[in-house]
C-alpha cells in the first residue's frame, strides 16, 4: 500500500538517523522487525484494530510482549505510534529501516519472484547482471509464484522489472484499451 509506506518512511529515516547515529543499525533492525512481528500476529492485529480499545491497552499490550527486547528509543517510537494510530505501519517502517541500512552498507535487496524454482545458476545470473546494472552488491530472495505463468518479476528497492508472461499480458491489455 503506497500510502502505508508514505506515513512510514518518515519514521523509517528518524529511526536510521538515530541507529546510525548510535552505531547501532542491526539491534534496531532486529528491534523494528521483532516489533513488526507482534502488530502483524492475527491476535494482536486485531485487538489493535479493534476500535473499542483505547490507546493506552494497545500501547500497554504491545510493551508488555515486547518487554526486554526492545530498548527505551524503540519503545517510545510505539508510544508515538499508537498515539496517532499509526502502529499498523510497524513492518513498512521495519522494511524501510533496513532498505536504509542496507543502502548504507552498499547492499541492495532484490526479490525475485519466478513461475517456478529457478537454478543455482539462474539465480546468480539475474544476481550478477542487477549487480552491473545497480553498481553495488545485492542479496536476493526467490519466490516461486505460479501465477506468473513463466518468466521472472524483480523488484529492487523501487525498481520493478516484469518478464513475466502475466505482466506482458497485463501491459498489452492496458496498451489495447488505451
């Protein structure tokens, strides 16, 4: 959702700031992404969405599962989240904190979908041909997604790259109803 990542980027760079700042990016990714989890658990997204229950006992439930695993920073972060029932943006913040962090280390993180498992050696084939394209060292996920019907979509940062056979039927049916 563009707006979700919109209200969280914001949050994602004070919290890099501050992390970079304290020579202390990877305990904040672990922290932002250990609290990510618990707004995305199916109970506690609920009761968090749950309109009946007041700010303070979300605030309070989030603290409690989330106690000695974060720090004072990262707890007052929830506290300015759930004050303007912003808590639900937790993982988009988490997921731009580290899109940051590994800006930052020169890293860029591409997620490769297929309609099938690709090879070892079609894996590092697209790794090394983004590595030339964006100049820098990438680390890639692979999803398998049938629905793609063949090809491969790629997703950088920003950056999307559809070659897939959906996507191209996609683009000529917005290309014969344009």
């Amino acid at each position: 959702m563009a707006e979700a990542i919109t209200i969280a980027r914001p949050y994602a760079v004070a919290a890099f700031r501050l992390a970079k700042e304290k020579n202390a990016l990877a305990s904040w990714s672990d922290m932002l992404n250990f609290v990510a989890q618990i707004v995305t658990n199916e109970q506690m997204k609920a009761y968090i969405d749950d309109p009946k229950v007041n700010a303070a006992d979300i605030e309070q439930a989030v603290l409690t599962v989330a106690s000695g695993k974060i720090d004072e920073q990262v707890t007052n972060l929830i506290k300015l989240l759930v004050e303007y029932r912003r808590l639900a943006v937790m993982p988009d913040i988490a997921a731009a904190f580290d899109e940051l962090k590994a800006q930052d280390e020169g890293v860029l993180e591409a997620e490769i979908t297929a309609a099938s498992q690709p090879s070892d050696a079609d894996i590092a084939g697209v790794v090394k041909r983004l590595e030339a394209k964006f100049g820098k060292k990438v680390e890639a996920s692979v999803k398998v997604d049938p629905e793609l019907l063949g090809g491969i979509k790629i997703v950088v940062g920003d950056t999307v790259i559809d070659a897939s056979v959906r996507g191209q039927l996609q683009q000529l049916a917005y290309t014969l109803k344009g």
